[in-house]
C-alpha cells in the first residue's frame, strides 16, 4: 500500500493540470468523476502499456535503423492498441500496474510480445518488415489503416493470444464474416482460448472431451479494427459525439490517429477533449536484466496524460474494439444500433448482418474532388488512405 501512496504523492502536485470539470472522464469504458476519483483516473490511464520512440535496439532487418524516432509514431500506437487488446485477452480490463508490485507471469508475457527484438510478435522490427508486403519502406511512415493491416498479418502468429483480427473496410461492419472468423473451425491454440473448459484435461490446446459440435461453437476473442475517413482535411463534427460514444463502450480498445505525421493513441475523453498517449518520447531500448526480468517501468506513462481538443483531430483515423465472447459481441452490436438513435450522432460505420451487394459497385459514392481538394488530400494524408471513401454530410 505504501508503494502506491508514494505513486500518488509524486505525482499529485503535477495532477492538478487535470480539469476540475463536473463532466465524467471516460477512460476506454469506464466512467469515473475528477472529484472523487483522480486517483483511479490516474492508475487506469499509467495501467496502459505506453509504447513511444526508442533508441539503440538491434538494426531491423539486420542493417536497418535501430531508432525509430521521427518515423515509428504510428507504429508505436499500433503497439499500444493492440497491446490494451493483448492485456483485456490475458489480464482483464480491472488490471492495474502499481509500480514495485510484481506482476503476474501472463503480464510479462504480453509485455514480451512489444520488445524491441526482432523475435517478439508485434516488436517494431516485426510490423517494419511485414509493412514491406504493405508497400511501406522500412523507416517509412505509416496510417491507421497499413499498421491495422500489419498487425492482422502478425496476430496469425500469436497462438498464445489465438486472437482472431478483423479489420472492417468500406466504413462497413459485416456481422455474418465477424461471426465466421471468430466461430473459425480451427482448435484453439492453448489452454487460454478454452477458459470456459480449464479444469478439462487439455489436448492439442483443446480438451479431448469435447466433440466436434462444441469445438466448432468455441468464439475465438475478437479483435475489429475499423479504419476511417471523417472528413476531408479537418473532422467534421457531425460525428463527435459517435466518436466520444465509442471510448463509453466496454468493448473499447480506443482510437490511433492524431494530426498528419504524429500519431497518439487516443484513449478516452472528458467534456471536449480527446485523452491520449503520445509515443513522441525517445527512450533508450531496454535489455532484460540478469536475472531475465524486464524492467518495465518505461512502457507505464506515469505522469498525466495528453490531451487535445476533439476538433483537431485528424480525420483519418482507426477505431479498436475487443470482444472476449459472442455475448460481448452481441452486446457490441446492440450499442451500436442504439447509437444511430441518438439524436445528433452522425453514424461512422455501418452495422450490417451480410455483405451489401453495393459493394462492387464503385459509382454508389461520386469521390471525384476536384483538382483543388486533390491536392489538399495528398498534402494531408500518406498515399494508403487512397482506399477510403470519403464521408460528408
């Protein structure tokens, strides 16, 4: 207790930047009051695994960089959204880091997979490389939408987590392929995939008990990315209040984006004001130390996070949600079509049970700018974002 007292007394003379509003704050599904909960606030917001710039790691590729300052911003909250995946699969959302306290095994386990080494699932060597597939050099930098692509790539590899990654184009979510992906007839790789059935005796990952039927039914825990366009060069603000909406779901994994060429990692809110990490902070790599403990203080941002005004928010953004079971999707689901009941909440995306036969057709949208907002976009957005459509009123 007293290690988290001293966390505290450190910081709170620094805390007070933090606005004494009677507006909830709303940090990835939760809802806690500056008046009587700043504490939490705080413990909730350095619980996150803070992934910023670093230096001095091994060369990517071999003869790469070792330093992705100036380059990696995007990346790096790639590595923190679906690190805040990684630790709601392994850990749960109420788990808290208290600095000196030791944690439990799964916690390193994540926390490995981020490592700055080219052997680390989603290390930063691993999504430059695989970018290369994405047409991005090595040092290059990236959007929303091409380190959501890598990161699906790079999950497939990850049997620890069994994830199954979604990323939903065309402003579209399709429930039905959702349903297939996630209801996929692949055994589920280790124990962690059949927690309902544990206490069995494990086989192949998956007790030898259970029948075909129920091995098909297993939901593997879901990972929907869904990239966005919400404007043209600035966000229009028919769709803030949507957008605040989805850091109040539980589901919520938050939002990367920011403004062009720096990128944060937004994780919630509080009246007007977007709350978020921002990788802009070179570190040196870190080794594990001699007894192959990582010492993991620097991936805790333990001081009060950022935060910007909602209007500034580029519009070029991706939107994270994790869904643990079917009946956390369900409930994802229901919250979004209440969503488009509320009065002044311009829908982002669109819920639909099967694929629009619309899609092929590229004539439903007329996304002919003229030569004016062409060059407006291309100075405001990396070459991907080619792939969106662009939504106005």
């Amino acid at each position: 207790l007293s290690l988290a007292t001293l966390t505290y007394d450190t910081l709170r003379f620094e805390y007070e930047d933090f606005p004494e509003t009677k507006e909830p704050v709303w940090i990835l599904g939760r809802k806690y009051s500056v008046f009587t909960e700043k504490e939490e606030i705080l413990l909730d917001v350095t619980s996150r695994l803070w992934f910023t710039y670093r230096k001095n790691f091994p060369a990517i590729g071999g003869t790469g960089p070792t330093s992705d300052t100036g380059w990696g911003c995007m990346l790096r909250c790639g590595q923190m959204i679906f690190a805040q995946a990684l630790v709601c699969r392994h850990l749960g959302r109420d788990w808290r880091w208290i600095k000196g306290k030791r944690q439990m095994d799964n916690y390193f386990n994540v926390l490995n997979a981020f490592i700055d080494k080219k052997d680390s699932y989603y290390s930063i060597h691993q999504i430059a490389q695989m970018g290369v597939g994405e047409g991005k050099s090595i040092g290059q930098w990236y959007g929303p939408n091409t380190v959501a692509q890598v990161l699906k790539k790079l999950a497939t590899f990850d049997t620890w987590s069994s994830l199954a990654v979604h990323i939903a184009m065309d402003n579209t979510v399709v429930m039905e392929e959702i349903r297939r992906l996630c209801q996929s007839n692949v055994p589920c790789a280790g124990a962690a995939a059949c927690s309902a059935l544990e206490s069995d005796v494990l086989y192949n990952g998956c007790p030898e008990a259970v029948g075909l039927r129920e091995r098909l039914s297993l939901w593997k825990p879901l990972v929907l990315l869904i990239p966005l366009r919400l404007g043209l060069t600035e966000i229009n603000e028919a769709y803030i209040e949507t957008l605040k909406h989805c850091f109040m779901m539980p589901q919520s994994l938050g939002v990367i984006g920011g403004k062009p060429n720096s990128a944060h990692y937004f994780i919630g809110y509080v009246g007007e004001e977007l709350i978020y990490l921002d990788p802009h902070t070179t570190q040196p790599a870190v080794e594990p130390g001699d007894s192959g403990c990582l010492p993991d203080e620097s991936f805790h941002c333990q001081h009060p996070p950022c935060r910007m005004s909602i209007a500034e928010l580029d519009p070029s953004i991706a939107v994270g949600f994790f869904c643990n079971t079917e009946a956390d999707f369900n409930d994802w689901c229901q919250q979004i079509k209440k969503l488009s009941l509320v009065r002044g909440a311009l829908p982002m995306f669109e819920l639909v049970e099967r694929q629009p036969s619309h899609f092929s057709n590229p004539d439903v949208l007329n996304l002919t700018p003229d030569s004016s907002d062409a060059d407006r976009l291309e100075r405001f957005f990396d070459s991907e974002d080619e792939d969106f459509e662009i939504l106005s009123l």
